[in-house]
C-alpha cells in the first residue's frame, strides 16, 4: 500500500471518531423548548400576515407583552427601526428567546 492511501484509510477512519468524541452544539442544546414556533403571528392581526393599519411602536410593544404574557414570559424591547422591532422574551431573568415583529404584517419571527 502506498502512503496515500494509508492516509486515506486513517481520515476515514478518524472522522467517526472525531465526531462521536466531540459532538456539535446542536445536539447539545436539544431540551431548549420553543418559544415562538416558526412564523407565529400576533393575535391584533390575521393569520394571513396582515394588520388592517400599520401598529405604532406603542400598540405592537403591547401586542408582544400580551401574546408573550400568556406564555409567562416578559418582553424587553432592544431596537424600534422602520417596520420592525427586535425585542428579547424572557423567563425570570434568562433569555429564551430573540425576535424580530414585523408592526406591518404581525408575523413574530424567532432569530435565537
């Protein structure tokens, strides 16, 4: 045999073994619930991603604090630019949740 294919046999060897020695973070963090489901909407709106008037930053910061209420968790608005709000949902003092309200549609996205 020559040397590249030893080489060869010992890289397929070794990934298996690299990758049950040190598994990636995403099995790691597999307990983690969902908080938002993916492309949830806000209740003050439709199911079809449309509110009858844009909301103001006021009415929308409601809107997240009485959807996430319901859940038990609290809403820490972080950035209010254009038509949408980054805000962080919380449990106690945790983060569990990053999204992203879209004022126009009412769709909540999580971007955790």
């Amino acid at each position: 045999m020559n040397s590249t294919c030893k080489q060869y046999r010992l890289v397929v060897l070794l990934i298996p073994v690299m990758l049950l020695l040190f598994p990636t973070s995403g099995f790691s963090d597999h307990e983690r619930k969902k908080v938002t489901p993916y492309g949830d909407f806000c209740p003050e709106c439709t199911k079809y991603g449309t509110c009858k008037t844009p909301m103001s930053h006021d009415e929308a910061r409601k809107a997240m604090i009485d959807y996430y209420h319901k859940k038990g968790l609290s809403v820490e608005v972080e950035h209010k630019r254009g038509r949408f709000i980054r805000a962080k949902i919380k449990e106690k003092a945790k983060v569990v949740d990053i999204i992203i309200f879209d004022r126009q549609t009412g769709r909540v996205r999580s971007i955790y």
